[in-house]
C-alpha cells in the first residue's frame, strides 16, 4: 500500500534517527533499550480519529508497542483519545491545510495555534501529516491546495529540521472522490520532488489503504474501525517496514478467549528468506506467571527449534522473547507452523479483541492461518503440531499468540 519500499523508513532509518538524535546503542534487536522514537501526528478530524475513539492512532501504538519499538505519541492536545498511553497529537477537526500552518478558529470553533510553534517545541523524530480532505470538502481554492501543502511541508522542515516526514493523501470521500483523486495526484508529484532532492519527505498511500465500499463510516468520509485500522498498518510499514519483532494489530471482532487445553499458533509462507533469532508468546506487557515454549514446526510436522520463555523474561512491549539456541534460516516458499502453549497465558489487553493476522502485510513472509489445536497436555514447557487437528480461527476467537524476530 506504501507506493515504494523506498519511500518508507526502513528500521535502520528509525534505528539511525535514534542513535543520531539520541546518541544511543544500534543493537536493532535491542531496540527497546533505545530512548523512544518521538512521533507527531498532525491534520485535522482523521488525525483525531472522528466517530472511533484513537481512530488510526490506537492501533497504531498496538502494532508499535506489540513490535517492541520505544516510541511516544507528540502533540499538543488529546482528544478522542481514551485508554492511549500516548495519547497527544494534533488533529483539528475542519482545519484546512492553511488554518493547520498558521493556527486558527474554524467554522465548528475548534482552535489551534501555529503548527510550527509545535514542531519547534516537541522536537519530533517523525512527522504523520495528513492534510487536506476539508480543503477538498470545502471547495477551498483547490488549484492552490498542493502549493500549500508544499508550504506547509517546509514550514516543518524548518521547525524541525532533524525530523522525517510522511505525508499521506487523503482517503477516499464518497462526496467528493474525483477532486479527491486529483488533489492526490499532485501530492505525489510534490513529494516525489522533495524525496528527488534529497529531502527527508516520503508518501504514504493510505488512500490505497482503506476500501470506500466496506471501510467508511456513516457520513462517507471518515472511517469506520476497520478503516481507521488500515490507516495505522500503512503508517506502521512505513514507520518500520523491516521491524524485527512482528506488530500484530487487532480487530474489534472478538469471541471467546482460549484457556486451558490450546495450544495457539500461526501457518506463514516465506515469500522470501529469512532468519529467526527469537521466539516470543503474549504476555499483556506483564511477565508470564508460568514458563512457556514456542517453537517452530515444518510442513511435516517436524519440530525444527524451540526456545523456552520464563517469568523471569523481561517483556518487550506486549510480548515476552527468547533467544534461539541456534538462529534458523526460514527458507523462500516453504511453510512452517510457529506454535505456543496457552497455558496460564494472559487476557488480551482491551476487551473484544482478536489478532488479525491475515491483514497484516510484510514483504518477507504472508500468514496463511491462525490456527488452534487441542491437546491434553496441561504442561506449558510441551508444544504439539497442529496437524490434522488444525482450527482456522481467524476473526472469531481472542487471543495472541506467539511472535517472532527476524534478523535484519
């Protein structure tokens, strides 16, 4: 959904932002050591999240969080954002692009001051600008609409030269979807000309990311959850496209939670090799109260490596990892079953919640299935195959289950 892998930030982008900003340790699987990545959303409603609570932001600090990348939300208000641990941004719902840039009073009386002044004083690492769907829904001037969008662009650039910004075009409006369309075409171009020279401006193609017959909310522009959790997944490949520990989203779909005789994996295909350093299992943030085994099965159903994870583990972000006696390389076109005992593992974090897998797109590898097999086996150290006993459970049954990380 991002137009380029080029034009994302790769996790040695965001691992260089933190060692250069920060001056820190550039282990990228150690990460979580790092002093965290300062990321300021700005725009209008969407950016806010108008009808769901967080809108893209909250399962943006899921996957973020769930991919153990330390980071922080910037901003200088917190609306419409329940239960975030990172709950600031600035989203001004009804500000065009000029009233974002200079800061005004708009027609619903919402407020902002200068953006630059916000810039300037949070020192962001990373931008999220998202900007001018209500120049659009306005009818405002749109020939000059890009022209400010390239104004605004550099005005951050100067408020704060040190950080990268990502400019997504605007969603789908199911009023106004050809200005949309055309608005957009001349985003690219500017952007395109800002990355050609050089400059630390990349496009991200959430208009590709949210389908307008499913994903939009009752008043046919702003999204529903569904869409709003597209927005994050394409923020969240361009923030960290190669991340070494997987970022699970979740959905608001959920059934019933597994306990006792489970054991809880993923099939996943390689689409192209790569090598596992670390197994993880869900653990809510918190350390397991039992230990664990995840491990790593073959089509044949033989078990290729395991490591155990005890309560001992330190968690990064909502999983806890441990290392491989032996790293493994996952070939090209093969697939394997990654697979954990649920044993003592803990409630999702958020009520009606399952992982989601089967939306979550990677160039190294895609996921077949979510899969769940019973067993009798009470002991969470002991893994089993999930062969002919295999449940596909994808959207209907809460839970998460292992994790993994790959080398960079």
């Amino acid at each position: 959904m991002i137009a380029h892998d080029s034009h994302s930030l790769s996790l040695a982008d965001v691992t260089a932002l933190l060692c250069a900003v920060f001056s820190l340790s550039c282990h990228q699987t150690q990460a979580q050591d790092a002093a965290p990545l300062r990321v300021m959303p700005i725009g209008a409603s969407i950016t806010m999240g108008q009808g769901v609570n967080g809108g893209y932001r909250l399962p943006l600090e899921e996957m973020l969080q769930g991919a153990g990348i330390p980071f922080e939300f910037v901003g200088r208000i917190d609306w419409n954002s329940k239960g975030m641990n990172y709950p600031n941004h600035d989203g001004y719902p009804g500000h065009r692009i000029d009233q974002i840039e200079s800061g005004a009073t708009n027609q619903f009386n919402i407020t902002s001051q200068p953006i630059a002044e916000g810039a300037r004083d949070l020192h962001p690492d990373v931008i999220l600008l998202g900007a001018g769907t209500n120049d659009v829904r306005q009818n405002y001037k749109l020939d000059q609409a890009p022209a400010r969008l390239d104004h605004l662009i550099g005005t951050l650039q100067t408020a704060a030269p040190d950080a990268k910004i990502l400019v997504s075009n605007p969603t789908s409006d199911r009023h106004f979807d050809d200005a949309v369309r055309r608005y957009n075409a001349s985003v690219a171009d500017l952007v395109a000309k800002r990355a050609a020279a050089g400059q630390k401006v990349s496009l991200v193609d959430n208009y590709a990311a949210v389908n307008p017959a499913t994903e939009m909310s009752g008043d046919l522009t702003h999204r529903d959850a569904s869409g709003y959790r597209e927005i994050a997944r394409t923020w969240f490949k361009a923030l960290a496209p190669d991340a070494p520990q997987i970022g699970f989203g979740v959905t608001a779909e959920g059934a019933n939670q597994f306990t006792g005789k489970w054991c809880l994996g993923y099939q996943l295909t390689m689409k192209r090799a790569a090598t596992l350093t670390d197994l993880g299992i869900y653990c809510a943030g918190k350390p397991l109260a039992e230990t664990h085994a995840v491990g790593v099965f073959d089509a044949k159903g033989a078990l290729v490596t395991q490591t155990q994870i005890s309560p001992q583990t330190a968690p990064s972000g909502l999983f806890a990892f441990g290392k491989l006696p032996t790293r493994l390389v996952l070939e090209a076109g093969k697939t394997y079953f990654l697979v954990s005992n649920s044993v003592g593992v803990p409630t999702l974090v958020g009520a009606n919640s399952v992982v989601d897998p089967l939306h979550f797109d990677d160039p190294r590898f895609y996921f077949d299935h979510n899969v769940a097999v019973t067993t009798d086996e009470k002991d969470g150290t002991k893994l089993t195959f999930p062969g002919a006993e295999i449940h596909d459970v994808n959207g209907g049954i809460s839970f998460f289950g292992p994790n993994f990380r790959l080398a960079p």
